[in-house]
C-alpha cells in the first residue's frame, strides 16, 4: 500500500492536476501530472464506475497500480502529483506481476518521471 502522504484524496487535487497538469495517453491507461511544490510525489487512479461495474473489479485494478507505484516509487522523480486513469481494456490483457514494466513503466519514461539514473 502506497503511504498516506503519497496519495492524493482530495477531489480538488484531482481536478487540478487533470485540468491544468501534462498527459501522456496510452492504450490502456492514460496518465496526468503535474508539479505540486512538495519533497515527494502524489498519486491517484481514477476508474469508471460505467466501464468497471463492480466494486471487486474496481478494487483489484486499483490494487495493482498502487502495489506497482508502490515497489517502485524510488525510481520516480518526487515534487509531481500523477493521476493513473484506467480504460475499459486494461483487464482484456490480464496484467501479471510485471505490471508497472508492461503499463506505467514506458509512460512514466515518456512523461520525463523516471530518476535519471534509472532512465
């Protein structure tokens, strides 16, 4: 589980970060961010109620990203708030344990996230 403070909860800062913020769009998943002025980075993922209809869905798909921000949160820059949204296709590719290597990984690289010594 990601720590407290590297979560973002509030819906005002999603707004912002998806308003205001850079992104970077994927197939099955589409990241936002932005600078927040903070010794460490934020995360949020969003999913659609209409396109993942149960809550077990839900839960689990976000249980994946936060265990995979989570493993590799020292490979990323800090001072950002990134929101993770998820498409309906993400469970057609059954994501495994080398999830943030397979779907945020190239992303987060793209997106200029990624400490320099790990790029």
């Amino acid at each position: 589980m990601i720590f407290k403070k590297n979560r973002l909860i509030k819906k005002a800062d999603f707004q912002r970060v998806i308003s205001k913020g850079k992104n970077l769009p994927g197939n099955e998943i589409k990241i936002f961010w932005l600078e927040n002025q903070l010794a460490y980075s934020r995360f949020g993922i969003v999913l659609a109620r209409k396109v993942f209809p149960t809550a077990v869905l839900r839960n689990r798909c976000k249980r994946l990203i936060r265990e995979a921000i989570r493993k590799n949160l020292p490979m990323l820059k800090t001072g950002f708030d990134v929101v993770v949204l998820v498409r309906e296709n993400f469970f057609a590719l059954s994501p495994k344990k080398d999830f943030f290597d397979q779907f945020l990984l190239p992303l987060f690289r793209k997106a200029g996230l990624l400490v320099e010594s790990n790029v």
